[in-house]
C-alpha cells in the first residue's frame, strides 16, 4: 500500500511540473501583458512536433531537438505577437479571447496538414529510456528528470525576475505599464520579448513532452492548457508562485483521482477550482481587485 | 524655448479636455502651471509626455516636433514626469525604483543615486524599502529623485506641494532651486500659490481646458482681478 501511494505521489508531482513548465508561461504573459492566451496550448503541441521533426532530422539526438524545437516555435509566437494580438490590446478581454482561440485552430489544422491527422509514436530517449527501482517498484528515469527540470524551471524564473534587471523592468511594467513607459521602458519591445519568451517556455513543455506522452496528436495542447488554466486560476491569475503550487496540487489531485477515483477523475480537477474559487476568488497568490 | 506648445487639444474619449492650449517655458526656468482643480493641468503634462497624445496641435521639445511621439520617446529625448499619485514601482526597493529610470532612459549627466541621496536623505536610509512599505512623503522624493536619474532636461512635476507640511513644502522649494541650479527645466503644476510664488519664475493660467492668462509670478500675484478670478479658492 505505501510502495503504491509513493509511486501515485511521484506520477502526481511529474504530471504536475508538466502542467507547470506550460502553466508558467501562461502565467507569465497573463501576468505582462495581461492576455489570456488560448494558444499556449498551440505553442505546446507545436514545441513537441517541431521537437519530433528536428530530432528524427539529427539522427534521433533528443536533446538537439530539445534545443532547436522550441526556438523555431518562437519565431511563430514573435508572429503571432508583433503582427496580430498587439493590435487587440486597447480592446476588451474577449477579443483577445477571440483571437488566441483563433490560433488555436488555424495551429490545430497546420499541424494535420504538415504532420497528417493521426497520432505519431514517439522514440525514446538514450540513457533515460529505462526505470530505476523506487520503493520496491520500477519508476521511469525519464519522469524524475522531469521532476528535477520543474523546480530548476521555477528557480531560473524566480532568479530572472528578482535579481537581474531585465527582471526588475518586467516587473515594473508588469505592476504599471504607463509610468514604465514614462521613465523610458519600451513597452511594446517589452511585450513582444515577454511573450516570445513565454511561447518559448510553454513549447519547452512540448519538447520535453515527446518522451513522455508516447504520442503527438494534433489537439494535444488543448488537454493541457484545460490543466494550465485551472492551475493558473487557482493559483491567482499572473503569479508565478500560485502557479507552482496549484501544478503540484493539480498534479498530484489528478494522479490520486485516477488511482483511487479513475471515473471522478476530471471532476475532482474541477470540484477543487470551483472551492478555491468560492473561498477565494483571486486564487492562492492573487490580488484581490 | 526648451519647450513649446501651439493650439493643443486634448480628448478623453469625447470629452475635449484642453482647448488650443499655447505655452512655453524657457531653459532652466520653472514655469507654474496653474488653476483650480480639474481645469487641465495634469492633462497638459500627460499630453507632453505622451501619456494622453493629444489630438492637434504642436508640441516643440528642444528644437523637435515631438506630439504623437510614445513616452518612452520623450524619456529618452530629455522629458521626466512626476505624476500627482507618484506612481512608485510597489514590488522594487526604492534603491531599484531610483536605478531603474537611470538604466532605461539610458541619459548621463549630474544626477545619479548619490546625488540623489544628498538630496533627500531619508532615500538613503530606506534603500532596501519596497515601495509598497514607503510612507506618502517619502514616495513624493522618490518620485522626484526617480525623475531626476534620468538626467532629463525638463522635469514635469504635477502637484509637487500637495499634501505636504509646510516646512516639508518650504524644503522642496529649496530642491526645486537645487534641480534648476543644475540646468534642469521645471514645469510644475500646483494650486498652492506661495510656494508657486517661491520656486517659480512665470505662471499660465488655465481655465475650463483653455489658456487664460499668462505672466512673471510677481505680476500674477499681483494681479488682483486674476488671483480672485481663476486662482482663489
């Protein structure tokens, strides 16, 4: 019975720095630029396709793929950013709704036309390809690396915004865009670096998905951004903190739910959001407006 | 002239806030600008700033159209803004609330954190702050002192008075003769008359959106019909 709530515990927290690394990004963007965007989940699929194409290109090396995937998935959010959602700004909430959601699909339907309709086997990656023996049961490498990159991830982001300026003027653009701009801050550069940067994090997500979901699917970033979103509500929309902690509760929710509850198992995702949502409107880390 | 302005108007939405509104401050000068509350004063400093472009109308700074131009333009041409609600950054110390326009303005010259701190002391000692913990007198110097960093040409200054007690207020003119001793322009808006009358050379008075009257701050002291007419509470 231990041995077994140990492993739940480990699928739990895996699960949960996946739904963080593309929770972060959705948090920071949301947090800067204050839009919601629906396509992080596109930025997702399309880091773990482009990772998949790069790879099978260099003779199977993932961690090349690793590298170059999620760069060329930023070339396409600096598009979508620099030419498409800046105009929509100065407009209300649904627009920018309207918009990502747009990309959601026009991405979904690239990525059937370049890559076909059907799910793709993905390989496997030397050296993390096996298990090791936790708790008198065989656990797979591949998942506590991803547990080492989340929290790694989370330092990296806390060290970048809090110690170095690049940091500071996020911050302070982030808390008030106008005098930002005022002291000389260019905002609209800003904004188009934040979220390329954030397309950046939630496509990392995809290429470290490759192992790890087994398939590609277009559409497979819509499960996950359902995932990052609640994660991002409950931990208070734009805080990276509450996005930390709401992935590690979601993550571990889910992998007790489908243990112990398998046909409960999105429900109690939700049953939470709706609690914390009643409790506390503004999520875990969030401002209370 | 450092600065210019000709036939501005300025909207909020459909309201026409500043109607042809014309003034011009000279080099090292502090010029006042001034009139009851809600005539226009802080919608003429967001409009040369850039913060409310305004919809016609020329703004001439240092030689160069600038109206239309973004903030972070002017910033690095030479323009510095205090806001009236100061505008502190909450999440920064006010160590990086002071460095930060000094590093995005990109503009050298006399001012820096140092000289900053000989200025107002207490900064000194409340380095490590977050704003969010910083008292009201204390913000109002660090949005002044943050101003100063960027080594501007022009400071805009809205409602540098408000709020403060008079020996407080008596100190912050010796600042602003301070700041134009050091070849900084002050263009301030203020409704507190004798500390106007103290730091600044010349007053534009401004009344309903429009320019009304303009003179030597002598001359508009004393200038009865006018102190009773646009200024007297």
């Amino acid at each position: 019975m231990l041995e077994s709530l140990i492993h739940v515990c480990l699928a739990g927290l895996s699960k949960g720095m996946f739904i963080w690394l593309v929770a972060s990004g959705l948090t920071l963007i949301f947090g800067v630029l204050g839009v919601l965007n629906f396509a992080h989940g596109s930025f997702y699929m399309l880091g773990a396709y482009f990772c998949y194409t790069l790879l099978s290109m260099f003779s199977d090396n993932f961690w090349l793929g690793l590298a170059l995937g999620p760069l060329c998935v930023c070339a396409v959010g600096f598009v979508v950013e620099r030419f498409f959602l800046r105009y929509v700004y100065h407009l209300h909430l649904p627009y920018q709704l309207l918009l990502t959601f747009a990309f959601v699909i026009i991405f979904d339907n690239l990525v059937k036309i370049l890559w076909g309709g059907g799910s793709i086997g993905s390989p496997t990656v030397t050296g993390m390809a096996g298990s090791v023996s936790i708790a008198g049961r065989l656990f797979p490498t591949y998942s506590l690396f991803i547990m080492a990159v989340g929290p790694l991830v989370a330092l990296g982001l806390w060290l970048m915004l809090e110690k170095t300026w690049a940091g500071r003027i996020i911050r302070a653009a982030s808390s008030d865009r106008e005098m930002a701009s005022a002291l000389g801050v260019r905002v609209p550069a800003l904004y188009t670096g934040v979220f390329v940067f954030g397309t950046w994090l939630g496509a990392m997500g995809g290429g470290l998905a490759v192992p790890y979901v087994g398939l590609l699917t277009p559409g497979m970033g819509e499960g996950i951004i359902i995932d990052a979103f609640v994660v991002a509500v409950i931990g208070g929309l734009g805080s990276l903190k509450g996005a930390f902690l709401g992935a590690l509760i979601i993550g571990l929710l889910s992998s007790f739910g489908t243990r112990f509850i398998p046909s409960f198992d999105m429900f109690l995702i939700f049953i939470l959001m709706a609690g914390v949502l009643l409790w506390r409107p503004q999520g875990f880390f969030g401002e209370a407006s | 002239m450092i600065l210019t302005l000709k036939d501005v108007n300025t909207y909020y939405g459909t309201s026409h806030v500043l109607q042809d509104i014309s003034l011009d401050v000279d080099t090292a000068e502090v010029v006042a600008l001034l009139g009851r509350n809600g005539v226009g004063k802080t919608t003429t400093l967001r409009s040369i700033m850039g913060l409310t472009p305004p919809k016609s109308g020329s703004i001439v700074f240092n030689g160069q159209e600038v109206q239309g131009r973004p903030p972070y333009a002017l910033a690095s041409l030479g323009i510095a803004y205090m806001p009236d609600d100061l505008r502190i950054f909450p999440d920064l110390t006010c160590e990086e609330n002071l460095e930060i326009a000094a590093r995005v303005a990109k503009r050298s010259g006399y001012w820096n954190k140092s000289r900053v701190h000989e200025l107002f002391p207490v900064l000194n000692t409340r380095r490590k702050q977050k704003g969010l913990n910083m008292s009201g007198g204390e913000k109002k110097m660090l949005s002044l002192g943050r101003a100063l960093m960027a080594n501007p040409d022009l400071v805009l200054l809205d409602e540098p008075s408000e709020g403060l007690a008079p020996l407080i207020v008596r100190m912050l003119a010796d600042v602003i003769n301070t700041i134009r001793g050091h070849e900084v322009t002050v263009l301030l808006a203020d409704q507190n008359l004798r500390f106007c009358r103290r730091v600044c050379d010349r007053g534009h008075i401004i009344e309903k959106g429009r320019m009304v009257h303009s003179d030597t701050m002598e001359g508009i002291m004393s200038t009865e019909r006018v102190v009773k007419e646009y200024l007297a509470l």
